[in-house]
C-alpha cells in the first residue's frame, strides 16, 4: 500500500486507485476498494495507522 507524501490518501494495494470505504463487521475490518475493476478488500493489518484514524466524513 502506497501514500502519497504529506497527505494520507489511501491506495489500493492491488489496482493502485485510491476510491475506497472504511468496512467493518464481526469478521472483516479494512477497506473495500470502489474502483470499477477492482472491488478488493484490504485488511486492517495491511492499512497504515494514519488511514486508520479516518473519520468516514474524511471520503
């Protein structure tokens, strides 16, 4: 996963977009991809702290 220096942009590990929600449920907690031709989810553990501390007002 990629950042983009001074700015805590989230980047999809897998199609590099950086269109993505915040997920949470009993079983998964990360992020889902939004890119058309992706739709991944990325795992909490592979997410930076900073992306973490996100409020879903931040998308």
């Amino acid at each position: 996963m990629e950042r983009k220096e001074g700015s805590a942009v989230w980047i999809c590990p897998y199609c590099g977009g950086n269109h993505g929600l915040p997920f949470h449920d009993e079983q998964l907690d990360g992020m889902l991809c939004l890119e058309s031709d992706c739709g991944r989810f990325v795992e909490e553990s592979l997410i930076p702290d900073d992306v973490r501390e996100w409020d879903f007002s931040d998308l």
